[in-house]
DNA sequence: TTGGAGTGTCATTTG
DNA sequence: CTCAAATGACACTCC
C-alpha cells in the first residue's frame, strides 16, 4: 500500500478514474489520508518565521559559497516559501480527503445499504480529521467484503437470483425514508451537486431508456464509458451555471498555515447547510423513487475525485515555479530599489561636493567638520603627534557612550596623505557598499566636541568654514567614528572595515600604531562588519516575511481556485452517476428473472467486477451492518465527547 | 509614561 | 587558530 500511494499520486489516477466508471472501488481515501496526516501535524506546528526561523539551516546544498548574502537570501528565501508550501499544502488534500471520504462511504452506503450509521459517519468524518478518516477506510474492506459475500439468509429471504447474479438484500427505499435524519448528516457535496446537475440539466438526466434498442449491453457501458472520460469538459460547461461560492477569503498569515485543517470539512459544510436542508427532500424523493443513484455514482466519485487531484498537482507545481520566478523577480527588485537609494544618496552628496568645486570635500564625503579630515589631510598624522589638546579630547570622546548612529555617518575622512595609497585601493568603492541610514541617535551632541577641539590644531582650521561646518552640524558621527578620530587613526570607519583582512593587517603593522589603537581599529572593523551583518540580517527576516504573505496571498487563491474546481467536478459526476443510474435501470428493465419477470430496479444493482464481467446484484439488507455501523458511531460520538 | 520600531553592539556559533 | 558571516539577545533612542 505504501507503494501504491505514489502511483496513485502520480499516475495512477487516470486508471483509477477508469475503474471507477467501470464500477471497481478503488479505496484511494486511505492513501490521502495515510499519505498526508503528517504534513497535517506539520500544520499544528509553530508558525512565526520571524522569531524561529533557523535562516542558517535553511542553506543546504545549492553549491555555493554559504556566507555569500544574496545567494543565501534567495535560497534562505525560497526554502521558506517551500515549507510554507509544504504546511499550506495539506489543505488541498485533506479537503479533498474529507471529500473521498464521503463519496468512499457513499459507496459504502450504496453496497451495504443505507444504514443510519453510515450516513452518521460519514458526517462525522467530514468534521473530523484525517486519522478518523483513515480509521473510516480501514472498514471499507469489510464492507467489500460484505458485499461479495452473500449470506444464506439474505439468499432465502431474497430468492435465489437470475444467472450469475450475487443476491443480496435489499430494503433501500424504506430505510431511508424511515430515517430521513440520518440521512439528511450525510455529506451534501455530491448528492447535492447531483441534484442541482439533474435540475440543472434535464438532458443528461433525462433517460435514454425510451430509445433504447436492442443493443448490447457492452456497447452501452463502453459508450457511457467514452461519453464520461471523453466529454468530462462537455459536462463541465453544462453544469457552470450553478451556484460556486467561495470560501474564507480574508485569513491572516497564521490563519492561513494553521487554521485551514477544517477550512473545507466545517467551512464548506456550513456554507452548504442550507442547501442541504433545502434539497434533501429532492434527495430523498429521487431516492424513494427506487433509483439508487448512489449505487452507481459513488464509483464516479472516486475516479473522478482523482481527475481534481491530479489537477491540484499539476496547477500546485505550476504555480509553484511561477511563484519563484516571481518571487525571485520580486526579491531582485526591492534590492535593487535599495541599492538604487544607496547610490542615489551617495549621488546626491558627490554631486552636492562637486558643485562646490571643494576636492577636499569631494575626498571627504560624509566628514562632519572636517576637523580630523583636515588634519589627516594637512600632513601625515604619527600617533604621537597627539598633544594635550587631542589628549583631552580623545579622552572626552572615548568615554561618551552615545547611542548608536547610523551608517550615514559612516562615510567618513578620507586617510592622510600618507596613506594614500590606502585610499587609492579601496576608497569610493566601499562608500557605495555601506547602507544609509538616516537616523540619528544622540550623535549630534558629540558633534560640537569634536570641531572645538580639533579647530585648536591651528594647523587644520582653514577647511571651517561657515558651509562647510553647517554642513558638518547636519552629518553623524558614530562612536567608532569619534573614537578613531580622537586616536588620530587616518582611517574612516567604513575603511576600516571594507578593507581586505591582508590590508588590514598591513596598515596595523606598517603604520606604527600603538596597541590601543591597534585595539581600537580592530573593534571597529569588528564593529562595523557586525553592523552589516545585523542589517543584512533584519533585512533578510523582513524580506523572508514579506515573501511568506505574499505566498500566501497566493496560496489563498490557489485553495479558492481548487475549491471552485471541486465542486465543479462534484457536480460532473452527479452527472455521470445519473447517467450510469438510468443506464443500469434500463439494463435491468431488459433483464428477466428465473420466472420471466423483468427485474426490479429497486430490488437490484448492476455491479462491474474488476474482470470488467457485470452482474446483477440484489440490494443488500442493511440489518446486520447498521448494528455494527450503529455501535462504531456510537463509539465515535463517545471519543467526541 | 509606555510600548513598538529601528538600530547598534556583544556573544556565540558555524563554515 | 583566525576570520567572516549569521543570529539571538540586549540596550538604547525615537516616536
């Protein structure tokens, strides 16, 4: 059985939908149910992908680099939209579960006879889960069994039947019209949908029988055969004037991945109790009218029910990939717009310094004052040339614990002529790498200290002026920034930290620094490459969120889609269980017993054997099973409660 | 005054 | 062992 289910999955619904117009069962409610109960319980599980979601386990195997932040992003990306598939896709399948599960029973129903607790449990499923279901299937093969085994009972009481015929007994019409109740808790879907395609379509109900010839009964299956597989779309159209509604359309994030386990078997219920009760009577009148139209329909129902699923597959994995490539699309955008406002801004700065025809503004991009800019750039900067002045002032810095700035005063002076060939290697470049904030904590009140001290170099006063020191008040400084200027270390924060690690460790050995500094620089890069991380990380949560409503956005429609397709093909094989219904009248109506009398329809079913042999088949009695079928629902309510 | 949002920083883990 | 990256946790600031 484990096996079966992937062909069943896979390739083997068309068969199935075959057997099924043929007549055979093919029990396909165990294999969804069994197959999918644990992405059901996947379901149950946690939701918040912003507080638990393990990004980092999320990288597996793709070839590249780990660390790269793109790729990670988008593999990060899409691997959270396919759990997300994964969690959203139960509820295709155990909807369709549920639904199987009605028709299974209505087969059930169908073959044993309509006893009440049948009908009570197949209402039952429909409410409950996938487990209760499966624990449904495992007694359709006793039902199976019940049908091919005739009992001598049931052969004395009934008669012995006409060649070849099973006997069976039967009490259909009576059992049901005494408990309409019972039947009224039997799952609407179908039966309903019937009723709606009978009324709906006179033609397709209406019976041929009239005109029926002389022909072989092979030729009239293997029409009703070709007419159901091949005009299936013809069907579809006739009935796509019904009522379709849709179902719970506004769901959040959690809902969505949570709450949709009962979305169909309790939403779609209550959606449809009204017609239920509308259009029982209808049921039960075609009922009484000695039709059993289930007999022949639940047959349909499974083979068709296959045709939607397979559909599902076909459509989940076509959206699936189109939702990448969006997604992808999507993802590619908004960095771009990020990066686009990145250099948009740093544009707007070096367009803003080149106006001003200042070379020394156009190396110091984002200097506040300039003060340490200037003196950087009057002369090589040794860390001893530091007087009392800078002591003091590197001391007051220092010891300021601000609150943190932004990146937008990290784009900082621009290294000593001395280093300039630092510069050369990685200055313009790394600008446009930083990420631009434009919040500003306490760092405008460090920024006076700094031009106060620094302007009693003397030496570096000349670049103060008016324009340049307002433009200065309106700019950050971060507190590596102060700490490293108050060091006198020739290096912008951004330097520092987009410089290569051999670079790195190049300027800490060739510059002379003294451990502090060393120590400072050090922190700094540490520093500012974890503040990257950090945004590159909230960037990735946030971006991973937006991804994961937008699928399910998408997931919403797609369930609304299959909901609509559902019923749709409902209601196509209400139709083909009523042609199949009117067709085995007629067969019987030509069929003579033992005494020469034509067969009771009422009294006898056609059954298709897995050898494609049809045979006649007495109704069953229900006596036996509704008391074992009474004492199971019995059970089940007591579970419930 | 309080809480959410945004950000920086530290500690830790992983490759 | 070192380094880079990622991330949780915490503190801070702003609104």
């Amino acid at each position: 059985m484990q096996i079966a289910k992937k062909y069943f999955t896979e390739g083997l619904i068309q068969l199935t939908i075959l057997l099924s117009l043929v007549g055979v069962r093919v029990d396909i409610d165990s294999y969804l149910s069994g197959y999918y109960t644990p992405l059901i319980d996947i379901n149950l599980g946690p939701s918040s992908a912003y507080i638990q979601t393990p990004f980092h386990i999320l990288r597996d195997g793709y070839g590249v680099h780990p660390k790269c932040p793109e790729l990670d992003y988008f593999f990060a990306s899409r691997r959270l939209l396919d759990e997300v598939r994964n969690l959203g896709s139960p509820r295709f399948p155990t909807q369709l579960s549920a639904w199987l599960v009605h028709q299974v029973s209505a087969v059930d129903k169908a073959e044993c006879g309509p006893s009440t607790s049948n009908s009570t449990d197949t209402t039952t499923e429909l409410e409950s889960s996938g487990d209760e279901a499966r624990d449904d299937c495992e007694h359709l093969p006793d039902s199976d069994q019940e049908v091919r085994q005739t009992t001598p009972e049931q052969e004395q009481e009934q008669g012995p039947c006409t060649t070849g015929a099973f006997l069976k007994q039967e009490s259909d019409v009576q059992v049901k019209e005494e408990e309409p109740a019972a039947v009224t808790q039997l799952a609407h879907s179908s039966t309903l949908e019937q009723e709606n395609l009978l009324e709906s379509i006179p033609a397709l109900s209406d019976p041929p029988r009239h005109h029926f010839p002389t022909v072989d009964i092979d030729q009239h299956w293997s029409s009703l055969l070709s007419l159901s597989v091949t005009d299936l779309d013809d069907l579809d159209s006739l009935v796509t004037d019904t009522n379709i509604s849709a179902i719970s359309q506004d769901v959040s994030l959690h809902d969505a991945m949570v709450a949709n386990m009962g979305a169909f078997g309790v939403t779609s219920e209550r959606a449809e109790s009204g017609r239920v009760t509308q259009q029982q009577r209808n049921y039960f009148r075609l009922e009484s009218t000695g039709s059993s139209h289930s007999d022949a329909s639940p047959g349909m129902a499974l083979g068709l029910a296959a045709l939607p699923f397979a559909s599902v597959c076909n459509l989940t994995g076509n959206v699936c990939a189109s939702q990448s490539a969006l997604g992808g699309c999507l993802d590619e955008a908004v960095f771009d717009q990020i990066n686009q406002l990145g250099l948009e801004c740093l544009d707007t700065q070096l367009m803003g310094c080149l106006q001003n025809g200042d070379p020394q503004v156009l190396e110091d991009l984002d200097s506040d004052s300039g003060l340490s800019l200037e003196s950087s750039c009057g002369g090589p900067v040794s860390p001893g040339s530091s007087d009392m002045s800078s002591s003091s002032s590197s001391s007051s810095y220092c010891d300021d614990e601000c609150g943190a700035t932004g990146y937008s005063s990290e784009v900082d002076s621009v290294p000593s002529k001395g280093i300039m060939d630092y510069t050369t290697s990685w200055s313009p470049v790394d600008l446009s790498e930083s990420v631009w904030h434009d919040h500003s904590y306490s760092s405008t009140a460090f920024f006076s200290p700094p031009s106060v001290t620094f302007s009693h170099k003397g030496i570096h006063e000349e670049p103060f002026s008016d324009d340049s020191g307002a433009r200065s008040e309106e700019r950050e400084l971060s507190r590596d920034e102060l700490r490293a200027r108050a060091m006198f270390i020739p290096f912008s924060v951004l330097q520092i930290v987009n410089m290569p690690v051999e670079e790195f460790l190049e300027v800490l050995d060739s510059h002379g620094f003294t451990p502090e500094q060393v120590a400072l620089l050090r922190d700094i890069r540490r520093r500012g490459k974890n503040k990257l991380a950090a945004q590159n990380c909230r960037k990735r949560k946030l971006d991973a969120i937006t991804g994961l409503q937008e699928e399910v956005e998408q997931l919403q429609a797609q369930r609304d889609r299959l909901l609509r397709e559902k019923q749709l093909t409902a209601k196509t094989m209400g139709a083909v269980g009523q042609q199949i219904e009117q067709l085995t009248r007629d067969v019987l109506a030509r069929l003579r017993d033992e005494s020469g009398q034509p067969l009771n329809p009422e009294r006898f079913t056609l059954q298709c054997g897995a050898n494609g042999r049809v045979v006649v088949q007495p109704v069953r009695r229900p006596a036996v099973s509704t008391s074992t079928a009474n004492k199971t629902d019995k059970r089940k309510k007591e579970k419930k409660q």
